[in-house]
C-alpha cells in the first residue's frame, strides 16, 4: 500500500500549495478511523513540502506548524468516527460485522483487552503503536468514555506522533537533495520508527505521573 499511495503523491503536491491543508485534515481523518491508510504518507510529505515552500504558507516553520496542527484536528476528526460508531452500535455488532468496515476481531480484541486493563489512558500511549493506533478509539466508545477524556488523550497521543512524522520531513526537506517521494517516505519512516521506542516510553512515563498525581489527589480528598 506503501508504494501505491506514493507513487500518487506528485500529483497531490502538485496541488499543495492550494489544497494542501486540506489534504492533510482528509487523509489524517481517514487514518484515523476504521480505513487502513499510513499516516507516513501524510505527515512525512507534508513537513517535506512545508520545508520546501510548497504548501502555500508565509514561512516553512508557518507551515510544518500549521501542518501539524490540521494533522491532529483530522486524527481527532477519525477518532471521533470510531468513538461515535462503537457508543451507537455496540461491541456484538462490531464483533459480527466490523469485518466490513476494516475491522479485523483480533486487532479489535487486543484493542478491547489493552483499554479494559489499563483504562482511558491507553488512548494515548497507544496512538504512537501501530495497528491499535486507530482501534483504541473503539473500546473507548464501547466503555462510553467521557468524550472530553476522550478528547484530551487521544489529541496529545496524535499530537505527538503528528509532530514526529511532520518533523521527520521537515529536517529531510532541509538536508536531503533530490528524492522521490517514495524514497521520503521510506526513509522518514525509518527515522520514526528508530525513535518511536524512546518516545512510548516517555509516554509511559507521562502516564505513570499523571496515575500517581491522580491518586495522591484522591487521598487527600479522602
């Protein structure tokens, strides 16, 4: 799927300086949902165009910022779709029929185990996994997660892998010379993976802090 959406993507940056933005909010909110498409394709080439002055904004730092922020109204905007589908439809439905909307039962059931063990805040660390990454919003609106919880995680979660990705291809933008967009892809991508253990475990961290704070405000409560 990689290399298909690739190969696409000179016609798409053709019309970036225009439609850009747009692009960005579609395809991440498609990413987001229940649609298997790599959030790679998006967010790397973004940074890279917003590097370049390509994506029809005043300054890269303007751009690759404006990208980013769009990339995480988009992540919110699928994330949403999954919440929303699961709180109306229901669990049995999703286990009998989610196969139809892309929504294979063992994914889906590792997504449901992770959120019933750990709670809300899975939808944040586990923005940053691939494969569950977009399946956690769906035990979430199974459980009838407070949307604003919902909200504020999921939006951190996706605001950080946003920002890693566009920035991957912020700094290929600057350093590298001529590259086709199936080699930026690929080599962002590396980038990000070869960072992404650090970055999970200070997710981790962040969430074992804000547990501990949690539960020292209750005891003083108490």
């Amino acid at each position: 799927m990689l290399e298909t959406i690739a190969s696409h993507l000179d016609a798409i940056a053709a019309l970036a300086p225009t439609w850009g933005l747009l692009f960005i909010f579609v395809f991440m909110a498609v990413e987001s949902s229940f649609v298997p498409f790599p959030s790679e394709v998006v967010m790397i080439p973004a940074g890279f165009l917003a590097a370049r002055g390509e994506l029809g904004l005043s300054s890269p730092a303007v751009a690759v910022s404006a990208a980013i922020a769009v990339g995480i109204i988009g992540s919110l905007a699928g994330a949403y779709a999954n919440y929303f589908l699961a709180l109306w439809v229901g669990k049995p439905f999703l286990e009998r029929y989610g196969r139809y909307f892309f929504i294979k039962s063992a994914p889906l059931a590792r997504a449901c185990e992770v959120f019933n063990r750990y709670g809300a805040a899975t939808t944040f660390v586990c923005r940053l996994v691939p494969v569950i990454r977009q399946l956690i919003s769906i035990p979430a609106g199974i459980a009838r997660m407070p949307l604003a919880s919902f909200t504020l995680f999921t939006g951190l979660g996706a605001g950080i892998w946003t920002a890693i990705l566009a920035m991957t291809g912020y700094g290929l933008g600057r350093t590298a010379g001529d590259i086709t967009y199936l080699e930026l892809v690929t080599r962002g991508k590396d980038l990000a993976a070869a960072h992404l253990p650090a970055v999970i475990l200070g997710a981790l961290v962040l969430v074992g802090a804000y547990i501990l704070a949690s539960r020292l405000v209750m005891r003083k409560k108490v």
